[in-house]
C-alpha cells in the first residue's frame, strides 16, 4: 500500500526505489540456480555421460570367440542309423544318398543344374580341363542303374561309395563330400 500511494504522488516530484535486498531477501547466485532447471539438466548430462562410458567400456572390453554348436551328428546318431540300414537291407539307401550328394555337390562345382541327367553331369565333367577320370563315366552309368534297379549288395555299395569318394577327391569335392560319404559308407 506504501509503494502504491508513494507511486499515487505527483509526477516528477514523486522517486519511488525498491530493492528486495536492502528487505532481508539477501539470498545470492546459488540459491537462484537452485531453483533453475539448471541442477535436472546437468543431472541428464551427468547420466548420459555414465552411459557414454558404460558403453564404450562394454564395446572395448575382452573380446570372447562366440562358441558356435556344431550342426555335425553325433557318431552314436550315424552308428544307430547304419545299424537300421544294416538290418532292413538298405546298401541301395545308403548308396542313394551318397551318389545324391557327390551329384549335387558336383553340379554346384560345375555350376549347372542339380536336376541334370546322369550323363550331362558325365559330359559336363569331360569338357573341363583334367577332367578325364578314368571308369568315372562307368561308376557313375552302374550306380544309376544298380539304384533304378534296386539290386545292390553290402559289399558292392561300399565299394562304389569308396569310388565316389575317390572322384570327389579327384575333382576338388572331398570338403563337402567327406562327411556324407564316410556317414553313407559307415550305414553300408
């Protein structure tokens, strides 16, 4: 009601001054800041860095190998499974599946189709360069028979798997046909 009345007075006579320090209110820099958005802002600024460095920590430590499980079965699996094949009599499914596999493996080798007949695969393998195997053309005409036949003993099954698995080797194919061909000759 003073500051109203002194200010009421008549102009230019009238000089109103106020201060709230020179009132008790003496309260400085730190108090306004205090009450600023200012501490909440440097808070954030304070986790984002624990974070910066959380992260970088995480992303610079130990390098540790990812173990990976092996898609490989195991050799009890690949024993019971020849043990059937064994009893039911099955060389000529063991030895399907191993020709299967040195076709398709082949065919990728050779970049053609994996569906081709037997003697484009042959024909396919003779026009390239160290590609004259001799009895190649013949293992393969015999196997094809003996399966379309399905008149194939133990004996003869493992023979021509180990056939198989001399070509393959012959023609660059042992990494991907080892495993099928030593599974395949294990079940003959």
């Amino acid at each position: 009601m003073a500051l109203f009345l002194n200010s009421v007075g008549p102009p230019g006579q009238t000089r109103v001054l106020w201060d709230e320090y020179f009132h008790g209110v003496r309260l400085g820099l730190w108090h306004y800041v205090a009450h600023s958005p200012l501490p909440w802002a440097l808070l954030q600024l304070l986790l984002l860095a624990a974070f910066i460095i959380l992260t970088f920590a995480r992303r610079s430590g130990a390098v540790r190998p990812i173990t990976r499980e092996s898609r490989l079965s195991p050799l009890e699996f690949v024993a019971t499974l020849g043990a059937l094949y064994e009893r039911r009599g099955e060389a000529a499914g063991a030895l399907e599946i191993a020709f299967s596999h040195f076709r398709f493996l082949l065919a990728r080798r050779l970049g053609i189709s994996s569906t081709l007949a037997t003697a484009g695969l042959i024909r396919s393998v003779q026009e390239k360069p160290g590609g004259a195997i001799p009895g190649f053309a013949e293992t393969l005409a015999q196997i094809e028979l003996a399966l379309k036949l399905r008149a194939v003993s133990e004996p003869k099954a493992l023979a021509w798997i180990g056939e198989l698995y001399d070509c393959a080797a012959r023609l660059g194919l042992e990494q991907g046909f080892a495993g099928g061909v030593t599974e395949s000759s294990r079940m003959a």
